[in-house]
C-alpha cells in the first residue's frame, strides 16, 4: 500500500512540474477536424484560444467546438490540467464530448482508460442551461429535481468532479462569449485599498448581507400536488416556522469579510484569496432547519443542493474548503448554524464572467423523500437574489488588443533578434566574399557549424522550417480575393520567407535550399555520416538525373491542382513534405508519417539529397523563383566544360551542364564548384597554366 501511494505521489509531481513548463497550445485543424461526427464539419477559428465553428451539412454555423484546457486548465488530481474536447450547438446543447488527454494517476496505472472515456458520454443532449451534478440519487424512479445526475467513476471521485467543473468552465466561458451576442467585459474584483469600517447592522441594513426566509408553508405549497406533498409533517405541524432561514454575504471586500469573519477565519481567507485571486468567496448561512448539502457532500467540490446563475448562465460554485467562525457581534441564531455544520464559504471564478456586483441568484434545492426503503426523492427549488455594491470593486481599464501581427511580433522578440543576426551575418559571409569562404580551409565545418544552428533554432526551436503549405494558401487567397494578414500570424517564418526571396535575386534558389532549410541540412548531415561510415553512393546517370528532376514539378503541379480541386485534402496532400514529422513534431507522430520521414533521411545516405533534389515541391517554388536571379555569381573560365570537366563531375547535384554553365534552378550553392574554380591544385585550367608558365620559364 505504503508502496502505491509513493508512485502514485511522484507521478502526480512530475506531472505537475511539466504542466507548468509546457503551456497548453490548442490543437490545429489537422487534429480537430477527425473528431468531428459527420455530419457536421469543423469551420473556421473564431478566436485564438482554440475556439472553432461547428457548421452543419449545409455550410451554416451550428455551434462551437472548443477544448477545455486552454480556457479551464483547472489543475487535476495529478496536478495538470484535463483536456476535453466539447461540441455545442447554438442553444447551449452538448452535442459530444471527448477526453482528449489526461494524467490522472487512477487512471493511467489503475482502472484504466474506458471508465473516463465512457463517463464523457453522458453529457450529450443535456444543455449548459441544466444543473449537471456528478453522483446519483439516493432512491430510483424519479426524483421529482431539476437536477441532472451523471454517474461517477467508483475510485476516482476527485479526478471526475475536477474533469467536470472544467467542463463546465470552459463551456459558460464561451457561452457568455459567443452565444447569443453575450459579451463580458473586464470582471470586478475587490479594491484591497478600499477601507471601510462597518458594523454588522449596517451591513444588513445596506443590504451587503442578504436574508431570505422560506417558511415551512411556503416550502409545503412549492410540494402541493406531488408525491411528496404530506412527507414533512414537521412542516404541517408548525407552518410559520423557518424552514430555511438563508443568508448570502460577498467576502471578497476585506470590510465585509472583516465584520463578519472573527480573526482566525479572517486570516486564513485572505491566505486563500492571495493564492487564488480570481476567485470570489461567498458565505452561505442556513439558520433554517433544511441545511446547505447533503451527507454525500465532498469537501472541496461542487455543492450537491446549491447553485448559482447570473445573467441567464449558470455560475460554477465550488467550496473553498475555509474553516467558517463569525465574528463575535453576529447574531446567536448565526453562530449555532455554523455550529451545526450549516454555513460554508463558496467560491467562484470572476474570469469566467461572473460580476458580484450585477444581480446574481443563489438555488437552493428543497428536498423530501417519499418511502422508507430507497425511497424517492424530490426537490423544488428556492431562490434568492444578491449583488454587493460597486464602491467596494474595482475593474481594470478596457484593453484595446493590438493587432494579431504585432502581438506575434512581440511575443517573439527574443527569437526574432537572434534570427535576425543570425541572418545578417550569414548575408554578410556569402555575400562579402564569397570565393573567400569556399576557399578556407575549415569551409565544412563552418557550413556544418550554420546547418547545425538552422536544424536546432531555426527549425525544432524556433518552428521556422518553410513548406510548401505557405505558397498554396497565397494562391488560394489570391484566387479568393481573401486578406494576406496571416502571414503576418508567423513572424518568425516571415523573416526567413524574406531572406530567402532577397536571396533569389542575389543567388537564386541556392540560399534556401543550401543554408536556411532544416530538413535540408538533416539531410547533409545523414550524407556526411554515410561517408564517415563507407556507405556505398548511388548517383543516378545523366539522362535519368535529368528525368528525376522533373518529379518536383510535378508533384507542385498536383498540390496546386488540388488547392482548386479538392481544397479539403490539401492538408493531407502536402504530407509529401516529411517537414512538419521531422522539424516541426521532431519526429512524435503516428508511426507512418515517422517511417517516410526516417525514410527519406536513410535514402539521403545512399543518394545526396535525394528528396530536395527530385520531390520537395517547395524546392521546385524556389527553383521558379530562381528565375528572377540578377546575375551569375559563379564565376566560369572559357575551358570551363570543354576541354574541362572536373566541376561537373563533382557537383552533387547534376547542376552544371556539359558547356560548364551552371543550371542555376538546381543550384543549392554548396560551394564545391566555387572551391575548385579557384583552387590552382585542382582547377585544370589553373594548373595547366601553371605548368605552361613553369616550362616558358625552364625554356628561358
């Protein structure tokens, strides 16, 4: 036993320790549009927290698709957060509801993942609207409540309550946002400047402490008519009696929690409040004979009898789990129901829309039972409404969100200042003096040195690998007559995109494809541990190297095509570039998209960059726009191609020509030629020359 709980505690650690070091990132529309149940569709996102429209089978808005963890990271058993996947419709109806991940202990080394998977199911067809409640009733048949009771996971009650406040949360937090034209601004909170000293008669008379009274008459009217109508015969005895006697008082005002809290209690809520300060507490009081919960009530949870709504959506309500002693001047009546276990301290999130100083409305369930063995149970709802003036909150300036663009920007200046140096320098060193470089005589480590830097920042740090998925989204936007701001969403790739089409002009596609793409440079690397092993070369004849060649255009033809065709399957067209397996998921994926991009790397081993030279169709966009080249920037001797043909023969990527010229759309700008044009110990001209210098000199 001892044993378990120690395991069980370390996981729970550790995944706590990661869920504060990894953000959570909501899932793109390549993993989101599967889990959608045709036949409805996934549509368009509507804001950047991972909120996405729901469209019918006609194409019309049918609701929201959403994950909770990006809006309601309430931390799990194990201490990250559940992540939900949530369908709704346009009335606040769950139209599904997925587990899309977790770390739950008691479930990933104990009972296993169906029980949690199954639990999910049984949200749909109940609506936000209804008070959802996890656990079941003490009884059978109906229970005459308004309540919805959703059966629980024997052994994991904790991990179950948790994964559905999120639910809840996230639910009503895009609700009071995107459904029907509702829109919370900044939320209150209390002013800690604010002082006020008040005595407990004032804060009755000002109505800071709310009292509603439902006597036990009232109570046996609500029960007229039904089958629980003559079960309290309590009530019938003595009608004018207090059957529930409730008070509500707002805490987060340190005033009012300070008048009616005594010291100690005081103390720890202000202890609480500094940890959790988005939360409202708010004391509940019953000096009635009813009570707040039931026996089955979790400390720490959701109220089982209370619940909240404000603005026609339903408040998440939580107990705070904070030891309740009043202040010495409240009443006896008050005293003696904390005594008897009636009053607790409720909280609720104000970042999921809840105002504390617009009218908000406290239910309490009244409940009978009818029968002594299971019997049934039935419930009537009774209501009282509160809100605590303004003077003791206050709200935080209206914040005018920048642009998207520029909200990308800053989010990565750091990143963008290194890549920018970076870039510069890079510019500098291949445009300074480039003969220079390709002449020194620690030219391959130093490429090796920059490929190195672009495969770990540029690409798995920095996420700048350039595909392909960039120039068929400008052709669709430029056939659509759509905006071009989302290129502005990547800055990071933008500035990459930039150098490389300055790089046209100044080198054609060879700057790219020789010194800014990681899988690129992954591939140079898998060739150079190929040679330091011995591994046999395959290099394909002239005419067949020729043939190759032709591959890229084509595929870029067929993606281009389907852009128009079959819009649809462009994301999984453009799988053909193994970038987003290699650089972007650094290799976690599915295990086929794994063994192609694995694949393409072993080949590289045998044939040099076998993939950019013949399929990438992002290197066939570049060798287009290589077309728009200023100048021929290797330099050519007139023996060049005939009689010499030492560079051709060399040049690993069949990209000089029998004449000597260079064939500059499949130039990737190694360097090699550049090396050997103007090395006299390998040059044949330079070493002809020489040699017919040395005899004009012995002749003389």
């Amino acid at each position: 036993m001892g044993g378990h709980w120690i395991i069980r505690a370390l996981v729970a650690l550790c995944c706590s320790v990661w869920a504060t070091l990894v953000p959570a990132e909501p899932l793109g529309r390549e993993d989101l549009a599967p889990l959608i149940v045709p036949p409805m569709s996934l549509g368009e996102p509507v804001n950047d927290k991972g909120v996405w429209q729901l469209l019918n089978s006609g194409g019309a808005e049918a609701g929201y698709v959403f994950e909770t963890e990006p809006m309601a990271p309430l931390p799990g058993f194990s201490g990250a957060p559940i992540n939900i996947l949530v369908v709704l419709d346009l009335d606040g109806r769950f139209l599904d509801v997925q587990l899309l991940s977790h770390n739950e202990p008691i479930f990933v080394s104990g009972l296993g993942q169906a029980p949690f998977h199954k639990f999910f199911e049984q949200y749909r067809g109940h609506s936000i609207s209804d008070s959802l409640v996890v656990g079941s009733p003490y009884g059978s048949g109906s229970d005459g409540s308004a309540l919805v009771y959703l059966d629980g996971v024997t052994k994991a009650t904790a991990s179950v309550r948790i994964a559905h406040e999120s639910l809840l949360a996230a639910a009503l937090q895009v609700a009071r946002e995107k459904m029907n034209g509702i829109s919370t601004g900044p939320p209150a909170f209390p002013n800690r400047e604010y002082v006020e000293d008040l005595t407990w008669d004032e804060i009755v008379e000002t109505g800071l402490a709310k009292n509603k009274v439902f006597t036990n008459g009232a109570v046996d009217a609500e029960f007229e008519g039904t089958l629980w109508e003559d079960d309290d015969p309590e009530a019938q005895d003595d009608p004018d009696a207090p059957y529930l006697d409730l008070w509500i008082i707002d805490l987060g005002p340190s005033s009012i929690a300070r008048a009616v809290l005594s010291e100690d209690s005081y103390d720890e809520l202000q202890e609480f409040m500094s940890i959790s300060t988005s939360d409202e507490p708010i004391l509940v009081i019953d000096a009635g004979r009813h009570g707040l919960v039931s026996e089955e009530f979790v400390r720490n949870t959701s109220p089982d009898w209370l619940s909240a709504e404000q603005g026609g959506f339903p408040v998440a309500l939580r107990d705070a789990d904070i030891f309740v002693e009043l202040h010495e001047a409240l009443p006896d009546a008050l005293h003696d129901a904390v005594d008897f276990g009636a009053a607790m301290i409720l909280r609720t999130d104000r970042r999921l829309g809840f105002d504390p100083t617009a009218d908000w409305t406290l239910n309490v369930k009244a409940i009978r039972e009818h029968g002594v063995f299971q019997p049934e149970i039935g419930s009537v709802t009774l209501a009282a409404t509160h809100k605590t003036d303004e003077r003791f909150f206050t709200r935080p300036e209206v914040h005018t969100p920048v642009p998207a663009w520029l909200e990308a920007l800053r989010g990565r200046a750091p990143d963008l200042i290194v890549l920018s140096l970076f870039l510069v320098a890079l510019l500098l060193l291949l445009g300074g003096n480039l003969n220079r470089l390709a002449g020194h005589r620690h030219f391959t480590p130093i490429r090796l040195s920059i490929l190195a830097f672009m495969t770990v920042f540029v690409g798995w740090w920095g996420q700048g690998q350039l595909s392909i998925v960039t120039p068929l989204a400008v052709i669709r936007t430029a056939w659509e007559g759509g905006s071009y701001a989302f290129l502005l969403y990547d800055p990071f790739s933008l500035l990459v995109w930039a150098v490389t089409i300055i790089g046209f002009v100044a080198w054609g596609r060879g700057l790219f494809c020789g010194w800014l793409c990681p899988f690129g440079a992954l591939q140079e690397f898998a060739h150079h541990i190929a040679r330091v092993l011995r591994i046999p070369q395959i290099e394909p004849s002239a005419a067949w190297d020729d043939r190759l060649k032709w591959i890229k255009y084509a595929v870029l033809v067929a993606l281009i095509a389907t852009v128009f065709i079959a819009p649809g399957r462009v994301d999984k067209a453009v799988e053909v570039e193994p970038f987003k397996t290699a650089i972007t998921t650094f290799f976690l994926r599915e295990w086929y998209y794994v063994a192609y991009a694995a694949g393409l790397l072993l080949l590289s081993m045998v044939l040099f960059k076998g993939f950019c030279r013949y399929v990438c169709p992002l290197g066939a966009v570049m060798a287009v726009g290589g077309l728009v080249r200023g100048r021929d920037w290797i330099d050519r001797r007139d023996a060049c191609g005939s009689p010499c043909q030492l560079c051709k023969v060399k040049c690993a990527y069949g990209a000089i020509k029998k004449s000597g010229q260079i064939d500059y759309s499949e130039c990737f700008q190694c360097l090699d030629c550049v090396t050997i044009h103007d090395d006299p110990d390998q040059c044949v001209p330079l070493i002809l020359a020489a040699r017919r210098e040395k005899r004009s000199i012995a002749a003389e």
